[in-house]
C-alpha cells in the first residue's frame, strides 16, 4: 500500500472520518438527552476529548515511526501480535461493520426503501476495496480534493436554513442544568471521538509528534465546529421536541428547504455528503483492520486480507443489531465500551511504555 500520507491529507481525512455515521444519527441522541442545549454538549465533548490528546501524543511518541503492532510488540513481545488482533476485531473492525449497517438502514429507511441492503453494501464495498488496496496517500488525495466541495455544500445548507431559524426553539438555556447536557457529551465523546486512538496506526506516517498532534486537533476542531453549527440549527429550525423523535434529523430538515422552483429536494445533495464522509470512514476502518492484522500476522501484503475481511463483515452486518430502534440502547451503552479502547487501553500502553523505557535506561547506566 502507498503510504506517503502529509499532514493536511490527514487532517482532511481523519475530519470526514469523524462526521462519518455520527452527522445522521448523533443529533436525535444528544437531543433526546440534553433538550434545547444539546448544541453545548458539544464543546463539552471536544474538551474531554482535547485531555486525550497529550496521552495519545505521548504514545505517538514512543512509537518513533513503527507501526503500531510493532510498537505492541516492543511494549508485550510475542504477546504483543495477540493483543493487537484482539484489539481490531473488537474495536476498528466492529465499528467496520456498524458504519455498514448504518449506511443500509439509512439508504432503505429513507431513500430507497425497496433496495436490498446486500446491493448497496456490495456497491460500497467495491469501492472501499479499490480505494484501500490504492494506500492512504490515494485516499488522503480524495480527502484534500472533496473536503472544500463538501464544505461548501454544508455551508449552503447552513445559510439556505438560516430564513427558518427561531431563536425561541433554543431557549431557555440551562433549563434542565447541567447534568443532562455532560451527559449527551459522553455521546459525542464516543462516538466518534474516542476512535481517535485509532489515528496511532497513521503515526508512522506522521513521525514528527508535534505534527501528528497538530493533525489530530485540527481535524476534531473542524468537526466539532461542524457539528456545533448544525445541531444548533437543527434545534432552532425544528425545536428539540421533533429532532429527538426523528431517526435521521439532519436529513430530514433538508426536506424544508425550498426557494421557488430553483432549490428543491435539497436533502438528496446532503445524502452525498454524508456518503462520501461514511466512503472515508469505513476506508479508514478497513485499512486500520487489513494493515493491523498483516503485522501481527507478519504478512508482507494487507491486500490479501481486504476480501476476507469484507466477506465477514458483509456475513455480520445483519446481525449487529436487529432494527433502528436499538440505536437508543446502543448509544447508552457504546460509551462505556469506547472507553476501554480509546481511554484505559491507551493509558496502559502509556504506562508500559514509560515503565519499559525506565527500565531500559537502568540496564543502560548499570
């Protein structure tokens, strides 16, 4: 795979990578939680996700330009691959598979509602496969070239919506304290924030700390202004009582905008947006899966494991949960599960790491 990954590709990528499922799903749940001010959770989130950054920089750090299951291996020895399968298949490969079946349920709930969902995972799939198997440096180029199309295409809706915007629908502030509003943060915050561990296996790329830490931030503040800005609207424009009980809101409210004959089915222009972010987050997720598990498994081609990996998340897809109503459920749970890859994994690597290099330093000077 080519790997010559610069920094404003990664930004780019790792940035649509982030608004990816979230930009159709997220706004009901925050909605739901936080009332009227769910649009202040998101700050909150970006700041308990910007604590994260000096532990996941740190680790960048220690990794010096290996991968990141070599970088296990160092920390666990021959315990380090196992650790590192475990790890995929239990986090970036399941998130694969979720992202899959949101992009069918969206596409047969509000689109194309007698499509088989089979056809468009295969449509996809085809071409995650070609642009995976072409290496980040492809993928990060269709990221630098598509971001500014798509921001102009947020901005459009953005502006387009502002004649309908009330100010009463997000008022009064605080009404219910602050407890609900932290709460609908730690939604954000996991999904998709804490998969920002996953951004270490692309610190090979990156070697330069300072530069990947920069990479990271900028690309959550791009985000997070994003997803401020349209959940803020979201709100305003349709009042919370009516975001929290639709499935897909931010689709929905698209269904609003009409000037005379000129603009029109404008929601379908939104589902190309949220397309194309959900194309750069399931590449992300599959190479981050194909390329772990070829270094574990001491394979000199990821590419051999992009069609099996494939096949089973197309074998899993219908299994991960059984209808849209458990998305309720799954997000009250799926941040305490985050946590255990994007917050205790971490700080046991980071531990490990510093205990390793003390002891290193010991055997050095002894």
């Amino acid at each position: 795979m080519n790997s010559n990954l610069t920094v404003r590709q990664a930004i780019m990528w790792f940035a649509l990578y982030q608004i990816g499922s979230a930009y159709l799903v997220l706004p009901a749940a925050i909605t739901a939680a936080a009332k009227q001010d769910a649009w202040l959770s998101i700050p909150i989130s970006l700041g308990f996700y910007l604590l994260l950054i000096p532990l996941y920089t740190s680790i960048a750090r220690q990794i010096q330009g290996k991968s990141f299951v070599e970088y296990l291996r160092c920390l666990f020895g021959p315990l380090g691959a196992t650790i590192s399968i475990v790890f995929i298949f239990f986090f970036p490969f399941l998130v694969f598979i979720m992202t899959l079946r949101n992009l069918g349920d969206f596409i047969t709930i509000a689109i194309m509602p007698e499509t088989p969902p089979d056809a468009i995972y295969f449509i996809m799939l085809i071409v995650i496969y070609f642009a995976v198997r072409s290496g980040p440096a492809v993928i990060g180029r269709c990221a630098e070239i598509l971001f500014f199309f798509l921001l102009v295409l947020y901005l459009l809706v953005r502006i387009t919506l502002l004649p309908e915007s009330k100010i009463d629908n997000v008022l009064p502030i605080f009404e219910y304290g602050l407890n609900p509003i932290v709460l609908a943060s730690f939604n954000l915050f996991a999904f998709p924030y804490l998969e920002a561990f996953l951004y270490l296996f692309f610190a090979q790329y990156i070697p330069d700390p300072k530069k990947w830490r920069k990479t990271v931030i900028t690309s959550a503040l791009i985000s997070g202004g994003m997803y401020f800005l349209m959940v803020l609207q979201i709100i305003a424009v349709m009042s919370e009582g009516v975001v929290s009980n639709l499935t897909f809101p931010t689709f929905f409210i698209n269904r609003t905008i009409s000037s005379g004959e000129f603009l029109q089915r404008f929601e379908i222009f939104v589902a190309v947006f949220w397309f194309v972010t959900i194309f750069f987050r399931l590449a992300l997720l599959l190479y981050v899966s194909a390329q772990g598990l070829a270094d574990a498994f001491r394979l000199r081609n990821a590419n051999a494991l992009l069609v099996p990996l494939i096949l089973i998340a197309i074998a899993m897809v219908h299994s991960i949960w059984p209808n849209m109503q458990f998305i309720n459920k799954f997000f009250s749970v799926w941040p305490f599960y985050a946590m255990i890859f994007g917050i205790v994994f971490p700080i046991v690597l980071w531990l490990v790491g510093k205990l390793g290099g003390s002891l290193k330093l010991r055997k050095k000077y002894h």
